[in-house]
C-alpha cells in the first residue's frame, strides 16, 4: 500500500528538501505542491491524498487555520520552523510536528507513524513491517523474525539465515509488532512465538538458538507460552 502525499510550503526549497526525502521511500507517492493554503484548499477538491506535509506560517493563512476548518482533513504532519505551535498543533490530531531543518531520520519516524496508522485503520492484522537498513528502507515479513535481541543503542534483529542490526530500541520496536505473535521475555530479548519450540528451566529454544528467560519475568511468560495447553505425561 502507498500513501499519497501533498507537500505544502511558501519555500521552494523546503518543498525540494521534503520532495528528496519522499522519493527514497517506497510507500510514499507525493501527488501536488502548494505554496500557499488557497492552493491546497482548491487542490484538494480535485487530488485527495492521504497525508500532508504542511508548513504553519504561509501567506493566505496558517497551517493551524487550515486544520480548523476541516471536518475530515487527511493525515497532516507539521514541517516548521517555529516551536510554539508544537502543542495547539498535536491538539488538534496532528501525527507529527517536524522542526526544520529535519533530518532524514526524523522524517522516517514520522512517516512511519503515518503507514503504520493508515495500515491499521484498513488491515489491521498486517504481516510485515519496514525497516531502515543502511541507506534503504527493507520490507521485513514477520515469520522472518525468529528473535529480537538488545545491544545497549542498537537491536539485532535475528531471521532464519542473517541478522539485521537496527539504531533503535527494543521497546520501541517491539510497538510494531503485533501482540499475539511477539513476547518480550526477558529485558533484552523479544521472541516470535511461531517459531518457539521447546522451554527448558530459564532456557527457550528457537529453532537451535537459545534464549534467556527473565527471572522476574518467568512466570507471566510461561503463562503466555503454555496458555493452558500444556499435557503432563
């Protein structure tokens, strides 16, 4: 699924800066410019898009100005250069609010919030997550990952035959992944459930690797292994 975009800024720069970010990442397909609100406004009556990228101070009114009076506007991000707005901005639902001059990094993160609500709004049992790898986004299916393992700043990302090291945390990644087939069971480990295939004491084999078990997490994570299917024999 792509998101289509609109990139409104009174800056031609600014409007080349978040064009250049767009085109490195698969899921975005940016549909207009604008360089004003009135230009948006009548824009939209003839290019829905999924997600705005929108400045705040603009001749012919504001980004704020533009929000208020929409009773179903698109997916908005803020792009600006003042702080101030930061808070009336996430008040009136705003995903992200972006301080210029933004990175390409932070802009993935924002992104990213935007597929990961637009795809749960439409599928909400997705099978699959992107990933920044190096200098290209990868698409990662969740049956891939066996395990997730915490390296201080950084996760290893553990598939059948490779490991995928990320700059992010493993609480936060571990936000993406679904409940029911993801299980933190130790501070420093995340397992995929599909591929768990035996526990012994504080020890789970993942397909002849091995994982720790917290200790104060053992028994709520055996609860959720077991989940009273277990058969003594």
């Amino acid at each position: 699924m792509k998101l289509t975009c609109i990139i409104t800024d009174d800056e031609p720069i600014a409007i080349k800066g978040i064009q250049k970010y767009v085109d490195k990442i698969p899921f975005l397909e940016c549909v207009a410019h604008c360089s004003n609100i009135t230009e948006l406004e009548e824009q939209l009556k003839t290019q829905p898009a999924d997600l705005l990228f929108l400045d705040i101070e603009m001749p012919y009114g504001t980004g704020i100005d533009f929000l208020k009076n929409q009773s179903n506007p698109p997916m908005v991000i803020f792009i600006t250069a003042y702080k101030q707005y930061a808070l009336e901005g996430f008040n009136l639902n705003v995903l992200d609010y972006l301080l210029k001059p933004v990175s390409f990094e932070r802009f993935f993160q924002g992104v990213s919030k935007a597929y990961e609500y637009a795809n749960h709004q439409e599928k909400p049992n997705e099978d699959f997550i992107w990933i920044k790898n190096g200098g290209r986004m990868e698409k990662i299916e969740l049956k891939e990952i066996r395990y997730i393992e915490s390296m201080q700043n950084y996760v290893l990302l553990h598939k059948s035959k490779q490991k995928i090291t990320l700059h992010n945390t493993l609480k936060k990644l571990l936000s993406y992944l679904p409940e029911d087939r993801f299980l933190q069971v130790h501070k420093s480990y995340v397992i995929n459930l599909d591929h768990l295939k035996s526990v012994e004491g504080n020890m789970l084999e993942i397909e002849g690797k091995i994982v720790p078990i917290g200790r104060s997490m053992k028994e709520q994570v055996l609860e959720r292994i077991l989940n009273n299917r277990l058969i003594k024999r």
